[in-house]
C-alpha cells in the first residue's frame, strides 16, 4: 500500500488502510476485537481474497458510497470503525468489486409523480365525460379502476406527496361524477371495449389482490406483540409484487414500517433523520426471549442515500426457543440490552433509526426459523399485512 495513512481521511479510513498494510502477525494487537471475533485464519482468508480482487492494496479512502480500498487492478467497498486508542474495531468488506454508479440529478418527487399520474387522470376524466354510450362508459371505468388500484393497491401512497395524492384522488371523483351523464346515454354496442375495459382491470387486481393475500404457510410458533405505539405505515409487506424482501429467503416475511404524520402521509421535511416522524421513536420486545446478537454503534445513513454498512445496521436479534426475531436499523446510542440478555414481551430495546441498509427511518422486523421466513401475525393487529396498510398500534 503507497500510502497506509492518507491525509483528510476519517480515523476508520487510516485505521483500516494501516490494518490492511501490517502483516497477519500485528493483526491481533490493531484489531483485537476483529480478529477475536472472526478468527485468525477467517481473516486471513477473506483479507486475501480482497486483495486478489483489488490487485493489492494502495489506499483507503472515502466516499458518499462507504470506504473504498483500492489496489491496482479495482476496488471494494468497505464499512470499519475505529477505537479512541487507533484499533479497528468492526470490519466488514463487500465480496464484490465496486463500480461507482451514474449518479444523476434527481427530480424532485413532486415532478417524477405528479406527470404520470396527471396524464392518467386527464384521461380518465375526459374518456369518462365524453363516453358516447353506457357500454363504452362502463368500459372507461374499468380502466379507472384499474388505474387506481395501481395508485392505491400496487404503490404506497401515503409515501407521495400530500397535494399530489389529493389531486389525483380529487381528479377519480370528478371523473366518477360523470356517471350523471347515463340515464341519456344509449346502450350502444361497446361490448369489445367493456371487454378490453374489464380484461386490464383483471390483469392488475388480480395480481395485487393475491400479493396483499399471500401467506407461505409458515406461522410463528405464537403472534407477537407489535413493537411500536400510535400509526404506522407498512412501505413493505405481502407478497413479491409487494414486498422486496422475498429475495430473501430468510427477510419473505418481513415488514418495514414508517411512522405516519397528522395528516395521515409519511412526513419528510428535510435531509436529516430527526424530519421523519418515525425517528427516534421507541421499539419493545414484540416476544420473550434471548439477545443473540446486539449493535448499537453504527452511525445513521443521511436519508435518501446509502454508504456501504452492515445490513442491518444497529439491531436486536431475539431467540424465542422456536424462531429467531430481528429488529433492524435502530438509532446509535439507543439499543438497551446485550447479547446474552433475557427480555420479556413488552421491554424496551431501542429507537427507530437510520442506520444499516435503509434510505429512511423505519423499523425493519422479521421472524425466521432455519432460515426461513416466517408469516408475522401480531396481537390485536387483524387481517394481513401488506404495502399500504396502516396500522395503529394502542399502548
């Protein structure tokens, strides 16, 4: 490595660039931690490997993506933290080489919603008021429904904007207040175009019905207590058009929950994690149970982006004897229990936060066995859970 300590780098960078230039033997006095916790020739094994793919080590620097090691022939990205004495005391390096991506200016919400959603409500009202006849009408209609059930089934709407949720629904109605209109109509023959009208209105609920439905026939062993007070926002549950975690085997039935504001929609007032509602926000144990494993030292993410950090950044994994239950991404300095702990339904464990593989506060709750996801089923919380259900929860 040319130059282990690089200037204007943060302490982990220069921890980690000197960790990486020592030789295997000063391994265990400049990560003791690390080397203790993984082991001498886990280690050894994966610092190698990284080294192959990077062609060596050069430097350590950072980036809005995470730390990143460079060598001759590439780059990995990495997450590290360091001591007050200089030591490396946390280590994790992506198994991939790193290519930075494309980043483009954003527009804003407002614009990247507001077109589509506009467009389609233009169409629906004008189709709808200047249908020559009830089958044709009623045609229209069902592509007005399955518009909305696109809107309001397949997306997350209290994720968009205020004004624009309100417009679009505001625009459905003047759209429906055509309906006036049928008494003077004929019945015509747009038998084809009801047809068509009915087909695509199938062809989208269908698919959003059986995601909000789906259940993989795997029950906890008993429902858990919900762990948060007031009314949260489900942005992902259900099933796979729903759900993004069902990727993973273990994360299918998982839930990511955000707090909702007074207006009843998410609130996003700024580029800091205390402008959302659910920040900060207290978690219970959702069951009784052992800590298997507790973080509380990873910093948040900045909302809207992620640097490269442990998944699931500051969390509490629970043993309840028949499944493992994980609470994930929970603010630094709040966790209150420690690997070995015994917990009780109900006790507090720590805050909502910012922190792992997250682009907003929220709470991200799963329970597993072997290594499958599991249904979650909570308490005095009915019905199923699934991407734009509210749920609210009474202390």
């Amino acid at each position: 490595m040319r130059d282990p300590m690089p200037g204007g780098q943060p302490p982990e960078a220069r921890v980690l660039a000197r960790f990486l230039a020592a030789d295997p033997e000063q391994w265990p006095r400049l990560a003791p931690r690390v080397t203790e916790a993984v082991g001498m020739a886990t280690l050894e094994r994966i610092v190698h490997a990284t080294a192959a793919r990077t062609g060596g080590f050069d430097a350590v620097t950072d980036s809005p993506d995470g730390l990143i090691v460079s060598g001759s022939t590439g780059r990995v990205r990495a997450w590290a933290q360091a001591g007050p004495d200089g030591e490396l005391t946390a280590l994790r390096i992506e198994g991939a080489p790193y290519t930075p991506p494309r980043r483009r200016p954003r527009l804003p919400a407002s614009l990247t919603w507001a077109v589509p959603a506009g467009l389609v409500v233009l169409w629906n009202v004008v189709a709808l008021w200047t249908a020559a006849d009830r089958l044709a009408w009623a045609g229209d209609l069902a592509v007005l429904a399955a518009c909305w059930v696109v809107v309001e089934g397949w997306g997350a709407p209290a994720m968009q904007p205020r004004l624009l949720r309100r417009t679009v629904e505001a625009g459905a109605v003047v759209a429906l207040a055509s309906a006036w209109r049928l008494p003077g109509l004929p019945t015509g023959h747009g038998v084809l175009r009801l047809a068509v009208g009915a087909l695509v209105l199938a062809a989208v609920g269908w698919p959003v019905g059986a995601a909000r439905l789906h259940r993989w026939r795997a029950p906890l062993s008993r429902p858990l207590l919900f762990p948060l007070e007031g009314s949260w926002y489900v942005v992902q549950g259900g099933g796979r058009l729903l759900n993004h975690h069902t990727r993973v085997p273990e994360q299918r039935g998982a839930l990511d929950l955000v707090a909702l504001g007074r207006y009843g929609t998410r609130t996003r007032r700024g580029r800091e994690p205390t402008a959302y509602a659910a920040y900060g926000r207290p978690v219970r144990s959702p069951c009784d149970g052992t800590v298997i494993s507790a973080v509380d030292t990873v910093r948040d993410q900045n909302p809207g982006e992620i640097r490269y950090q442990p998944p699931y950044g500051n969390h509490v994994f629970l043993d309840t004897g028949r499944e493992i239950v994980k609470l994930a991404h929970l603010r630094p300095g709040s966790v209150t229990v420690a690997e070995g702990d015994t917990v009780r339904v109900g006790q507090p464990l720590g805050e909502v936060g910012n922190s792992g593989n997250t682009t907003e506060p929220h709470l991200h709750i799963h329970a597993e066995r072997d290594g499958v996801g599991l249904d979650l089923e909570f308490t005095g919380v009915p019905g199923r859970l699934y991407r734009g259900r509210t749920i609210r929860a009474r202390s």
